[in-house]
C-alpha cells in the first residue's frame, strides 16, 4: 500500500495546540511484504534512521504486529522545522500499514491531535481530545489565501521548544488568546478581516524567542512587507507570513531581504493550503517540488464553507 500526506502549520499564533493548516509539502510511505524489516529513505531526512528505529518502521510495525515489510519513505518536509515532519510520517505510514483510523494512530504516536489532524482531514482544522477520542472540526478557509515561509537553516526540536513553556499562565493571558483566536479564525475565513494582531499570542512564541532570537524581527519584517498576519509554524523555527494570491511577490522577495539582513542562513518557500489530506493508492505518489510554488498541487478540494466534523476513536 503507498499513502501520502501533507505538512502542517500549527498554533498560528494564538491557536497553541488545538489549530493547524495542512500545506502543499508531502512525505509518501510505500510498505510492500518482504522476508525481513527493510526501510529505506529519499529526499528531507534520508538515511538518518533507516532502520527499526523510524518512525514509519514504529508505526507500521504497531499496525501490523510484525516486520516483514519494506518501507520506501520520500519525504519533501523539512525535519524539525515546525512543519509536522512526524505527524505527516505518522499518518502516511498508519495509512500504508492498513491502519482503519490512520488518524487516531498518528495522534498516538505524535503525541497531539492537531498536525495529525490536518495532515489527516487537509485544510484548517480545530483539534483536540473528547473523552479519549480526537476531534476535528474543518474550518472555513479564504481560497486566497496564501503562505510564505521562512525556514532557518537550523533545527528546533519540539521537546525542547517545550521546556521553555510555562506550566501556569494569568487568567489574563488565557483570556488574551482567546480573543486573538476569534479574529485569527474569522481572518482566516475571509482575509479582508485578517489582521497583525490576529497572530499575537501569549501562551508560547515570546517564550520560545530566546531559542531563536531574530523571530521577533523577521515576525516584523513579515508584516512590514505586505503579510496580513505573521506567526511561527508549530514549535518553531519556521516562520509563517500570511498574504493572498496577488500580494504574493512582494511578501516573497521581503523574506528573502528580511533573512539576509538578519545573517540568517535558509530558505523562503511558497506554501499553499493543501484540501485533499491523506491520499491512499497510486494517487499518492509525490509530485516533484517543481509545481509548487507556481499554485496549489493536483487534488486540492474547494474551499471550506461548511463545518464537518469528525471524532477518531484514539484505540482502534
């Protein structure tokens, strides 16, 4: 069986553990029957585990309850860069492995719902636990809308970028979020609405800046440029700026200056929302990197207008 799943961008900004957006970046795991336990890697993280110890090999393992497969992972997301490299695998090889609910698996093995959820579902997502299953909610989502990312040429592991956390926060700063979140959420629907402060936050990104400390800056020199919103993808480093279709240059080519200015070594990619989530079968097979950034990939559904939601039982 060959699945393939998209990246995810989560928090955006005030959305901390329960809000992501699946994007045009895949990993695809093929699992074949084979004699003994062979995985091999291609493209973002190859041949750093290509053994029982990879994550596809964990997950697919778990599935099926025993190891005579060979997985083929290609993967296009860049690892610990705060795009759902672990969740996407999480998925694609649940799915790969004849898992009935990939979703519920994935959460498991990732350890939160919300990339799971959009890599699973694709588009925006609201995601959390409910009596010991996932939930997601599909969100409304602008077809305009369209990202530009900054990715550090440096690494930021997501338990480490937790550690910095607090384990209390003000009634204040809860309530803070809160709000953001409304207007992050109705921006997001309709980017006539969308705003800067619609990616304010006070539960994470400020305490996780000393761990990369021009995100403060390069968030400004986001905005500066033409974003509408500007946040950091999931745990970090990664850089989001949100702007629309038209607006897309300028904001493009003021990453790039903002980076250089900053002596920051990485990339700028163009990041479209991905609609279709989990692919299973031949469609699944990865589209070359190429056709990325010229509009959204093959298979994108229309966008969300009407709330769908789906709970995941968390032990099938």
């Amino acid at each position: 069986m060959r699945a393939r799943a998209p990246a995810s961008a989560a928090n955006l900004g005030p959305g901390f553990d329960s809000l992501a957006l699946a994007v045009d970046r895949y990993v695809e795991v093929e699992i074949e029957p084979a004699s003994r336990l062979i995985v091999t890697s291609e493209g973002e993280g190859a041949g750093l585990s290509d053994d029982a110890g990879h994550l596809a090999a964990r997950v697919a393992m778990d599935v099926m309850g025993h190891d005579r497969i060979a997985i083929t992972v290609r993967s296009q997301i860049p690892l610990g860069r705060g795009l759902g490299s672990s969740a996407a695998l999480a998925v694609a090889a649940a799915a790969a492995a004849g898992a009935r609910d990939p979703l519920a698996v994935a959460a498991q093995a990732d350890g939160h719902p919300e990339n799971a959820a959009a890599s699973y579902a694709g588009g925006l997502v609201v995601a959390t636990r409910v009596r010991g299953a996932v939930r997601v909610v599909e969100m409304p989502l602008d077809p305009q809308i369209v990202l530009v990312a900054i990715v550090p040429d440096r690494p930021l592991s997501t338990s480490r970028a937790r550690q910095v956390l607090p384990h209390q926060v003000t009634l204040a700063d809860a309530a803070f979020n809160l709000g953001r979140m409304g207007l992050l959420l109705a921006g997001l629907s309709d980017h006539r609405m969308l705003s800067k402060e619609a990616g304010e936050d006070r539960l994470h990104q400020d305490y996780r800046s000393p761990l990369f400390p021009e995100a403060p800056k390069l968030l400004s020199a986001l905005v500066s440029a033409g974003a509408l919103m500007a946040c950091w993808s999931g745990a970090g480093p990664t850089l989001l700026g949100f702007t629309t279709t038209e607006a897309l240059q300028p904001l493009r080519e003021g990453a790039k200056v903002a980076m250089a200015e900053a002596g920051l070594r990485g990339e700028v990619l163009v990041l479209h929302p991905e609609r279709a989530g989990l692919v299973r079968g031949d469609q699944a097979e990865l589209v070359p990197l190429g056709g990325f950034e010229s509009g959204p990939s093959a298979g994108h559904r229309p966008a969300t207008t009407a709330t769908e939601v789906f709970d995941f039982d968390e032990d099938a």
